[in-house]
C-alpha cells in the first residue's frame, strides 16, 4: 500500500498542472450527476462518511463533487490532495495525527479532526495531474486493502475519462450551438 508521499510537485508541473486544469474550465461549476455518483461509490466502497472530487488549484482544492462535507473548498494550505497530485500515485495517511506533515493542519487538530486519507490523482493523458478523488474519515485506520484501493483509482480514471468527454461536449456546443447545452 502507497505510504504518504509528502513532496510537492517542482514548479514546472506545477505550472503544467495548472495550465491544463484551467484549459479545462471546470473550477467553480455546477454539480454534476456522474461526478456525484463517483464519489458516492468511493464513499461506499470505502465505508467512509466522507469522499470527495477536487480540483487543486493556485490557492484551493475545490471540489466538484462531495459526500459528507458541506464546504465547497479549502485552503491549498490545509489539502491533503496536492500530496497525491505531486506523487501521481494512490496516497494514504492511515492516522493524520501521527503523520509529521499532517499532525498540525487545521482539519486533523479540529474537534472531531480527520484522521484517514486516502486520495488517486486524476492524471489527464498528458500528464497533468489536476485533482483527486478522495474519502475521508474521521477515525484512524489500520491498514487500506489493495482492493479498495484498486476502485479508488478506477474511480479516478471514471472522473478523468468525464472531464475529457465534458470538455470534448462543450468545445462541439461552442463550435455548434445549435446543440442543447446541457453539459
């Protein structure tokens, strides 16, 4: 099972990362059916009272879809996902508290603070990685089984494979927007 891997992406994918998260227009949008049901399914598969799809950002990890968790961001400063968008890999933090990058942040230290993580990062074909999908809870784990996170990375793939389609969806209505918008 992936270990935390607590480096930060170098400035250069930092800055692709960001290009192409920002080509694809999805921060700030409605929410959306299928995005809901991947988070939904990581939820369930990963018996966790909380998951989500974010997006990282300059400043935020915004999410495009959550379960669990009434706030639409949060501070880049606070993510636990730009962690697993740098490493490119399936990223777990199996007690927050006792992990030395984690143990301070504000969302491990508040009152009923999280303790598990485990986030894949959603890898666009060329190579930016723009967010994850995540779960959350908010008691320690002793251990992620392979096979969950096996699905967690399916799901990411599943969110992948909609933004590419979304934002294919959108360029057709812009170049013929005789089409319903319903994308």
């Amino acid at each position: 099972m992936p270990a935390a891997n607590h480096s930060l992406p170098s400035p250069e994918a930092q800055a692709a990362n960001l290009a192409a998260l920002h080509a694809l227009d999805l921060l700030d949008t409605d929410p959306e059916v299928a995005f809901d049901a991947v988070a939904n399914v990581a939820a369930r598969v990963f018996r966790a009272p909380t998951a989500l799809v974010s997006l990282v950002d300059e400043q935020r990890q915004w999410f495009k879809s959550r379960v669990g968790m009434a706030c639409t961001e949060t501070p880049l400063s606070e993510s636990f996902c730009r962690y697993a968008v740098a490493s490119r890999v399936p990223t777990v933090v199996l007690d927050a508290t006792e992990d030395p990058i984690f143990c301070d942040n504000p969302l491990v230290t508040a009152p009923q603070g999280l303790r598990f993580y485990a986030g894949a990062p959603l890898l666009l074909a060329g190579g930016a990685a723009i967010g994850t999908v995540c779960v959350l809870d908010y008691a320690p784990r002793s251990g992620c089984n392979p096979a969950d996170l096996a699905v967690l990375t399916d799901l990411a793939c599943i969110a992948v494979e909609t933004i590419v389609l979304r934002a294919a969806a959108s360029g057709l209505i812009r170049e013929r927007p005789c089409l319903p918008q319903t994308v």
